[in-house]
C-alpha cells in the first residue's frame, strides 16, 4: 500500500508543477502594467523613477523565471503575496471566502450521493422498466440544465412566491446554525444536479455491468433474496467507479460555484475570483486558481488512494484504474 | 467480383445497418431533432423574429408574455422571442466553431503523440493532465479575462479549454489502434508514417470523437452562457442567451419570464447536443448497447 502511495503522490507532482507554471504565465500575459496598478491609477503622471522602484520593490524587474521560482517559495511558506488593489494580504482576502463555497460545496456533493446512488441502483435493477426511463431522463435533463435556470426557478418559486426560503446571502453555521442552513440549501440543491445526474449514469452503469459477473449468478444459484444479492454481493463493487467520478467532479463543483454564487449572492472563493477579474487583480486571480487546481490534485490523488485501498487488484498493479 | 467492390457494397451494407439501428433508438431521433430545431431556427432567426432583435420601445418595457410578444419585453422594451432567435445564432456559432477549433489541434496532437509515444507522449500528457486539473469554466474565465471580454475570445478560451479532453480520447483511441494486426501489416508494407496515420489509424479512431464533439457542442453552449452571464462574453446590445439571463435576474421578481425564457432556451439546446452525442455512441458501438 505504501509503495502504491508514494507511486500516486510523485506521479502529482508533475501536474501541479506545469499547472503553476500554466497559472504564473497566464498572469504575466493580462493586460496592463500591474506596476501602474499598483503604483495607483495608469492615468496619473508617475515619475519613471518611483514607477521602477516600485517594479524593483516587487521583483518585477527580474528575469521571469526567477519570478517563478521566488512565488513558488513565498506560496510554499504560506506567503499568497498582496492585493494589487489595496495592499491587503491575498491569504486574509482569501480564507474568509473558503467557508461558504466549502460548506455548499460539501452539502451539494452529499446530496448529490443521496439522490444519483439511489436513483442508479433502481434503474439498474430493474432495466427498461418506467423506473429506469425516468432516472435516465431524470439523468439527461439534470445534465443539461443551467445553473440558472434551476437558480432562477427556485428563487422565483422558493423564495419569491412561497417564502419558505430567502432568496441570497449568507450566513455562517457558527454564527446561526439554522439560518446557515436555510440560505444554504438552495444554492447547494442548485450546484447538485448536475452531479446527481452523473452519479445517477454511473451508478446505473457500473451496477448494470457489476449484474453481469458470474459471482452474481452464482450468488441468485445458492438462493440468496434479490435484496441481498444486490446490496451485499453488487452494490460495493459497481459503486468503484462512482468514487472516480465524485473526485473527477470536485473541478466542476468548484466550476459551478462560481455560477451559483453570482445567482445567490454568496460571497464565496467563486464570486471572489469574478471580483478579482473585473478589478484586474492578479494577485487575487492568480492565488484562487492555484487554489482549485490544487484542490483538484488532491482530490483525485485521494480518490485514486481510496480506489486503490477499496481493490487491491490497483494497488498491486495487476489492473488498470481508468482505461 | 473484385476486392475493392465487395469492400465498398459491405462499407455500404454495414452503413445501412447503421443507420437503421440509429433510427431505432429513439433518443437519438430525439437528439437529432432537437438539434434540427435549433439549427433551424438560427439559420431563419430574421425571417421568424417578429420584432429587430435590437429594437427599444421604453414604453413596453418588461411586458409580460402577451399576444404583441409571445414571451414578453425585456427592460428596455425589446422583444424576447426575437432576441432568443438571434441570440441561437451565437450560441449556435461559438458552440460550433468552438469544439472545430478544440478538435482541430486536439486531434492531431493526439494522433501524432499517442502513435509515437515515448518521452513526447510522456511530456504531452502531463502538460494535458495539468490543464484538466483546471475546472473548465475556471480556466475558460481565466482565459477570457487574460484576452477580454467578446464572442471571438469566448470561443478561443473554450476551443483551448476543451483540447486536453479530444487529445486524450484520441491518443486512448490510437494506442488500442495501433495494436490491431493491419497497422502491422501496413507498416510491414513499408508506407509512410503520415498516411498511416491519416488513412488507417485516424478513421478507425475517430468514433468517439464525434460522439465528444457532439457533447462538446452542448458543452460549448452552456460555458458561453456562462460567461456571458458573468459578464464576459458578447458585449452589449448584441443578444446572447447568457447576457439576458443575467440582465433578467435583476427583474426575476417582476418579469420571470425575461430569466426563465432564455434559460430554457439553453436548457433545450444543450440537451439535444447532448442526447444526440449518447444516441450516437450507443449507435455507433454495437458493444455498449443493452
């Protein structure tokens, strides 16, 4: 096991290397001299003296790739650098947004288990009956639907009409657990769909293909009730693949949020990087991106350990994860 | 009798077969004509639009559905239905031109890499892995934002996007390819790499890069609105489905209908690409099918 781990961690370490690579030069390359941002408005008449002190104050006057290498150390010590907007430190900026897109986050991946696991495994039980088509429907319009449009229709509905919830906002659970939640739910719901529709797919697919196997048959042979073959002998082996996609889907959650938080006004990591954007704020753009793509990473090294942990034909190499 | 006749009667009997089982699945006649509508639809959008897509009438602002406009006013007056038409232009367009741009580099990157393999395969891949450990509607943002806002940016920030995902599935497609006893036997036969390539690997590869460009229409479609919807994408007064979903928004109280239309709209498009892109699969790999 251990040998497959550190296998798994130094295969990451090339791709978060060209991804920070990916981030810093895509940084270099916005428009705009971030100096005169810096320096204040580009319209005002800075002497060139002071403009290449301040370049020479932040490292902007040397050779590129020592800029890389100087911000890869200060991000290993923690150091984001500062808002080229106001000076405020890009962590302080940064960590009171992590909450809210981390709680939604979790609640839309939670519900998204609760209602594509179940929905799967009654399509693959029972294929081609009404069950089936309404989960692979189900599945079709949930893939397809816009944040905006299941936003807009539970604002509309949910909080607009029927008042059951508010409509935008947020508040955290350690200031008002209910209320945290009450404003939460929506968003979450909304972020949830489209997972639940993969995880609705591939819970339907791999447990269709796990009921194919010999041990299933042999399993229905001795006698066994059509609950226990499915719940204990299918169900841990066609719900693998789904592990896969929950980590793979991580990115899109985080894609999403940018989307849902804009509809419900959650001042959230999603709707600090479009604030970011707007205001030209590198600094900003540059630490959140790094941020997801980390995240990323680690996410699909923990799902490949996890996989690796759940079927020991991986770890021991005598299978291939994906193909 | 010669070879090369029966080859192509068999090409053309197993392209009937193909066909037929396309038509049996009813998804995909689902898909094909949703698509169909909407292709439709954009291509005679001035002729159905009842209204100039860019017409103000202060005095009609935010109407609601009626029989003048069949789906309401937006804020300024303008007719809905027609903006929604000309709107499927673009979402049509950079959809379109997005997934030929992203399968135009991606597919050759992963022909040449995946059949030479070795250290440029090795480097290829990790720069790719690196870019798709990138949420896509994250990267595209951060492109557009490095680019500025427009259609045309749109459309390259989803085209570059979108690449890593067709140069791995080819590069997959051609490793297992390149196997199959005729490449060898091809190669045995002395010809060049490129009409290898180009004549026996590429087409015996290129099924599931359909199906993908099919879904990468859709995918396409809902990332502009996306952008748009942020912000970035066409600028105003110019109708995109995601620039009057955002304006919408600040009126969904009052006129739902200014959201909800242009919503749909995408919902419908995206669905159909993606339906059409399963139905081909299935129809395309006797294997996957129930």
């Amino acid at each position: 096991m251990s040998v497959y781990l550190v296998r798994r961690i130094v295969a990451t370490i090339p791709i978060a290397l060209v991804t920070s690579v990916f981030v810093f030069a895509v940084m270099r390359i916005l428009p705009g001299d971030p100096v005169l941002l810096i320096a204040g408005e580009a319209q005002s008449d800075i002497s060139p003296a002071v403009l290449d002190r301040i370049r020479h104050e932040h490292g902007l006057d040397r050779p590129v790739y020592v800029q890389y290498v100087t911000w890869i150390r200060k991000i290993a010590t923690g150091d984001l650098g500062r808002s080229v907007r106001n000076g405020q430190p890009v962590a302080d900026i940064l960590l009171p947004r992590l909450l809210p897109t981390a709680q939604i986050g979790v609640m839309a991946w939670l519900l998204a288990l609760l209602i594509g696991i179940p929905a799967g495994v009654v399509a693959a039980v029972s294929p081609n009956s009404w069950k089936d088509w309404l989960g692979m429907i189900g599945a079709l319009a949930g893939a397809a639907m816009p944040y905006f449009l299941l936003g807009g229709v539970l604002i509309y509905v949910v909080a607009l009409q029927l008042r059951w919830l508010p409509a935008s906002g947020y508040v955290s659970p350690f200031v008002d657990p209910l209320q945290s939640l009450r404003r939460s739910l929506m968003p979450a719901f909304t972020l949830a769909l489209g997972l639940a529709a993969v995880t609705t797919r591939q819970s339907r697919s791999s447990l269709t293909e796990v009921l194919g196997q010999l041990y299933i048959t042999t399993a229905r042979a001795k006698g066994l009730r059509e609950r226990r073959v499915i719940l204990g002998h299918a169900f841990k082996n066609g719900m693998l693949p789904v592990v896969t996609i929950l980590g793979i889907q991580l990115g899109n959650l985080f894609g999403g949020a940018v989307i849902t938080e804009t509809i419900f006004a959650v001042p959230g990591t999603g709707r600090l990087l479009v604030e970011a954007i707007f205001a030209r704020d590198y600094a900003i753009v540059q630490a959140v991106v790094l941020l997801i793509s980390l995240a990323v990473i680690v996410a699909n090294l923990a799902v490949d350990v996890a996989y690796g942990y759940l079927d020991p034909r991986i770890r021991l190499g005598r299978g291939r994860r994906r193909p | 009798m010669t070879g090369p006749d029966a080859a192509a009667r068999a090409w053309r009997r197993g392209l009937r077969q193909r066909l037929r089982r396309f038509a049996r699945r009813r998804l995909v006649v689902v898909g094909a004509a949703l698509v169909a509508l909407e292709v439709l639809l954009a291509v005679l959008a001035p002729g159905l639009a009842p209204y100039p897509p860019n017409a103000q009438n202060f005095m009609r602002a935010l109407q609601p559905p009626g029989t003048a406009h069949w789906l309401g006013t937006d804020d300024l007056g303008r007719d809905i239905l027609s903006r929604l038409l000309f709107g499927s232009r673009i979402s049509l367009q950079v959809g379109m031109v997005a997934v030929l741009l992203a399968v135009a580099v991606g597919l050759p990157l992963g022909l040449v890499v995946g059949y030479v393999g070795g250290r440029l395969d090795e480097v290829v891949m990790r720069i790719v892995d690196g870019l798709m450990s990138l949420p896509p509607l994250v990267l595209a943002l951060t492109i557009t934002a490095v680019l500025g806002s427009g259609i045309q940016n749109a459309m390259i920030a989803i085209a570059v996007v979108s690449i890593p995902t067709y140069a791995r599935l080819m590069r997959g497609q051609v490793l297992s390819v390149r196997e199959n006893d005729y490449i060898g036997a091809i190669v045995a036969a002395g010809a060049a790499t490129p009409r290898i390539l180009f004549r026996h690997v590429l087409p015996n590869s290129i099924q599931p890069i359909i199906v993908q460009g099919s879904l990468g229409v859709g995918f396409a479609i809902i990332t502009e609105s996306s952008l748009s919807f942020i912000g970035l994408g066409a600028r105003p007064p110019t109708a995109t489905w995601g620039s009057m979903v955002q304006v919408g928004f600040q009126y969904l109280e009052i006129a739902p209908w200014f959201v909800l239309a242009p919503a749909v709209m995408i919902f419908i498009a995206v669905l159909g690409f993606n339906v059409l892109g399963d139905g081909l699969r299935d129809a395309l790999d006797p294997s996957l099918r129930r």
